[in-house]
C-alpha cells in the first residue's frame, strides 16, 4: 500500500534544499512512499524578502504538466538558487537555465501568459490555509505532521523518524 506524503517546499529556503536531499537520500528506505510536491511562496508577492521564487514554482508546474521527472525539477531550481545563483525573478534567465531539461521556448510562453498562476495560487492556499504550514519544510502524512523550526529547518534523523512511522 503507498503512503502519501504531502511535502510543502520554496525553491528559495536554505532549509528545504538541506531537506530535499535528506529525503533523496532515504528515498530507497521508502519505496512505497508516494509524494505529492507542494511548492509554496514562503514570501509571497508583494512581500519582499530575497528573491521571489513565483517563477521557479509556476515552471514546477509546466515541469509537471509535462511529465518530467519532478526531482531534477526540484535539482535544477535548488541549484539556480543556491549554485548558480540564477536571477530566478528573470522568465529569460530562467528559461535558458533549464532549456537542457524542456523546451525553453514553451516553457518561458507558459510564464510570460501565466499558465500556471492559478496553480500557484491553490499550492499557496492549500499550504497556508488549509493545511496550517507556517514554515518550510513541512510534512503531512494523514493526521501526523512534520514542521520545521524557523531558522532552523529539519534533520534528517527527524525526517527518517517520521516516515518510518509509516512502514
């Protein structure tokens, strides 16, 4: 039987990326763990606080909608992030970024008409509102939620605990 995780992320916190690789690495442990990626603004327009990861998330969605693999998704945006240091806020920047992973130019025509604006916004409100995320990373697995510790995040221990709840 799968096991849903609902997993609420930003491209743009430090704590997720620690958190993503965490679980990449505990993956194998859990093969029948399904995930459902929730990417959320910790900083939402017109908020400013670092740079708006809008884009980043909205592309997830093309990324999704076009059956590509979600964790080099995840990967490359992490990696413009903290690596590249990509202007994320910047549709040509971003667009070139990932033109070796989709079609860049489909890809920047679903951000400048907003395609995926509205599932931003549901991500966002299914985060915030409906499942009470104050921070990222956050985890929801049937009743049991994971939440992070502002400034602080969440280890991997504490990440290996909660899913072997479910085994």
């Amino acid at each position: 039987m799968k096991n849903n995780l609902h997993l609420f992320f930003d491209y743009i916190c430090p704590y997720c990326l620690k958190a993503h690789n965490y679980l990449k690495e505990l993956l194998p442990e859990h093969p029948d763990l399904n995930i459902e990626w929730h990417p959320c603004e910790s900083h939402p327009r017109p908020e400013r606080f670092g740079p708006h990861s809008d884009l980043c998330i909205q592309g997830y969605f093309y990324a999704l909608d076009r059956g590509m693999d979600v964790l080099d998704y995840h990967d490359r945006m992490y990696q413009a992030t903290f690596k590249d240091h990509v202007n994320i806020e910047n549709i040509d920047a971003l667009s070139e970024y990932v033109s070796d992973l989709v079609d860049a130019v489909s890809f920047k025509q679903s951000l400048q008409q907003g395609t995926f604006l509205e599932k931003l916004a549901e991500s966002n409100k299914l985060a915030f509102e409906h499942s009470k995320v104050w921070v990222v990373p956050a985890y929801r697995m049937g009743t049991l939620k994971l939440d992070a510790a502002e400034n602080i995040g969440i280890t991997k221990e504490q990440i290996r605990d909660f899913l072997n709840k479910f085994n």
